[in-house]
C-alpha cells in the first residue's frame, strides 16, 4: 500500500538529544518553540516529552502473565531441571497456558504460548535455557 500523496514520513529523533533539549526547556534555558527550530525536533514531540505525555506507555500485547508469576514459573522450571525433571518447551508453553486459563485471563494465545512469546520469556530469564 502506497502512501497518501503529500503525507509526512514519520521522523525519528534522537533519544539522546531529545532528553538534553527537554533539560533544558524544564530549567527555563530555552523556550520550547526555539529548542524545536534549533534542533529539527518537532514542537509536539518535545511538548510531549516535557510534560510526559507517554511515559507509563508501552507497544504490543499485554503481557499474560504478571513479572511475578512469570518469575515463579521460571524458578519452577530451574527447580524442576535440578531435582531431574527438566521440562520441554512444548510442556512450558501448556503449563502457562494452563496457568492463564485457570485465572479466568483474557489470553491473546490460542491453544499454548507462542513461539515470539517464549523467545521473550527466555530472554527475560536468562537462566533458563531449553
């Protein structure tokens, strides 16, 4: 799909820049229309960073299980690994299906975790491996 004729590319500013201009717009140094103009960042990018518009915010699907949960589970599969009893991914994935489906959560997973979410899963504990 082609874009609409005369639209605007979405600009991708530096972080790293963006968090200086926005120090110094909070101490007053620089108004926030010169800050825009000085440093090619649009007005509303930094308006919204000063006033922290999106900072709570967070892309994707929301997550199944709580931080808590999810470490329980993990320390489960480590403890279930020591005393001889290491668990498959296929047998991980159902058990937090399971553990989703017993709480009566709204799950985005049909049938068992997805192959994305356990890559995530083992990422975010590391040890793990399987």
């Amino acid at each position: 799909m082609s874009r609409q004729i005369g639209a605007r590319k979405r600009q991708m500013s530096d972080v790293n820049i963006v968090e200086k201009v926005v120090t110094l717009i909070k101490n007053n140094d620089i108004s926030l229309s010169k800050a825009s103009k000085e440093n090619g960042i649009p007005k509303t990018t930094l308006h919204d960073h000063v006033h922290k518009k999106y900072q709570n915010h967070s892309v994707g699907v929301k997550p199944g299980l709580s931080k808590a949960k999810e470490d329980r589970v993990a320390k489960w599969a480590v403890h279930m690994s020591k005393i001889g009893f290491g668990r498959a991914r296929q047998e991980l994935a159902l058990t937090i299906k399971k553990i989703i489906d017993d709480e009566w959560r709204p799950n985005p997973l049909k049938d068992k975790s997805g192959k994305n979410w356990l890559k995530g899963f083992f990422a975010r504990h590391p040890e793990l491996s399987i």
